[in-house]
C-alpha cells in the first residue's frame, strides 16, 4: 500500500499517540501486578461512580430487610478492612430486587440485590460476592475499561476518517472484530482477575475461599440460559470454578493464617 494513503498516514499518527498514552498512563493492578491502562484519575472516576450510584438510589427500592441488610453491611466491611485501601468510604446498599446481582461502583459504592441471597446460602458465599465486587473497584476496573473503549473508538475514528465515504462497511467489521477480539476478551480478563482478588480479600476476611466455589456451582444450579462464552463480557460458571480451583492452594494458605 502506498504510504501517502492518507488512512495510512492517520493509522500511524494514531498508533503513535495510542503507545505514548500506553506509556504514559500504565499502573499496576493489585495482587495480581498486571500492567493497566487507565486514562483517568482516581478523584474523577470515584465522582462519576458517586452520580451513578446516586441515580441508582433513585431508581431502585432499597429493601427494608434488617436481617439482610445487617449481614450484607458485617461481611462487606469485614472483607473492606482487609484490603490495601482499607480507609475508603464504602457504602452497601440492599435493593429489593429479586435478581441474584451486585455490583460496585468506584468511590465504593455498592450494591447488593435481595435476590442474591437465593444463591448465597451463607456469609462465606455472600463474601465471595462482596469480595469479587470490591476487588473490581481497588483494581480500577471501570476506568480501565473505559480507557480500552476510548481507544478502540478512537483507532475506528480515524480507520473512518481515512477511508473516506467507502468507509461503512469497512469500519463495521472493524468494530465487530474489535468487540470479539479486545472488548469482551478484555471484561472478561477483568471478571477472572475480580475472582481472584476477592478470594484472597474473603480469605483475609476469614471467610473460608472454598465456599466460593460453592457460590458457582450454586449459579450454575440455576440453570440460566447464557450466551456463548466467546460473547459473553463474563466467563462461564464452569471456567470461574476451574479458575477457583486453580487458585485456591494460595487462598486456603492465607485463609489458615486468619484463624490464628
């Protein structure tokens, strides 16, 4: 290809700044030390999960339940005291809502479903929960992901730009390959790196890592339909357990150092 094809010029310029900003804004994740890309600052993505979860409130019911709320609150700041950002402000919420889903959201904001409580037998599962959502929001997850799509979007603008009005079909199949082959591989990256931070953050916690395990095979008793893995921003219940399983000689180890 002749390289004053102007696209060509414009993939360049934009691969340029795509590994100056690579460079310029990698950190590590915790525990796991993976190398991250995260283009924004910590104060910012915690005053966006703060209006997010304030529009939550004001979405959804918060469920009058003692019993459940009592426990949700122990376990969620039992795991939150043992993390390396132990003096974040966390706040747990319980939503009547009969899903079985939580979510956290950065500056410590989370949420906790009535549901959950179906699959989560327990207070060791309902660690494993707790634990696998605030080791989502220490490992900066949002913004991470958020950073990937920017980029991504960015590299389709300019393949759009360069190619002028021929440029539809072209940049639609870009964008196909780039949600196949970098978005959804990327979450779900981040959802197996979540289950193992929150193995160890329970496990600290002195909450038995096993019943983690319990917890998926729990889900998969459910027997929800799921897309195909390879589409899915989550792994499968089965490849979460195996994962579990593989990670769990570290887990127990730490575990048994709690009971002492």
């Amino acid at each position: 290809m002749n390289s004053n094809y102007p696209g060509l010029q414009l993939f360049w310029k934009a691969a340029i700044l795509g590994v100056l900003l690579v460079i310029t804004a990698c950190q590590s994740a915790p525990i796991s030390g993976r190398n991250q890309l995260i283009l924004f600052s910590i104060e910012s993505e915690s005053t966006l999960g703060i209006d997010a979860y304030r529009e939550i409130l004001n979405e959804k019911e918060i469920s009058d339940n003692p019993n459940l709320t009592h426990r949700m609150n122990t376990v969620g700041q039992r795991i939150s005291e043992t993390t390396d950002q132990p003096g974040l402000a966390w706040e747990f919420t319980l939503f009547d809502d009969e899903s079985a889903n939580a979510f956290a959201l950065p500056g410590g904001k989370v949420g906790v479903n009535t549901g959950l409580f179906e699959v989560a037998k327990n207070d060791a599962q309902l660690a494993a929960v707790l634990a696998h959502e605030i080791g989502h929001v220490l490992a900066r997850h949002s913004s991470e992901r958020l950073s990937r799509r920017l980029l991504v979007q960015g590299g389709l603008a300019v393949l759009s730009m360069g190619m002028g009005n021929n440029s539809q079909d072209y940049v639609q199949l870009a964008a196909s390959a780039a949600t196949l082959g970098v978005v959804l591989p990327f979450t779900r990256e981040q959802e197996s790196e979540a289950d193992h931070l929150g193995l160890i953050y329970m496990a600290r916690a002195g909450y038995n890592p096993r019943m983690a395990i319990e917890l998926w095979r729990n889900f998969q008793a459910t027997g929800d339909d799921r897309a195909p893995e390879f589409l899915s921003t989550h792994p499968a219940p089965g490849t979460r357990i195996k994962l579990l399983e593989q990670l769990m000689p570290e887990a127990i180890a730490i575990y048994e150092q709690s009971q002492h």
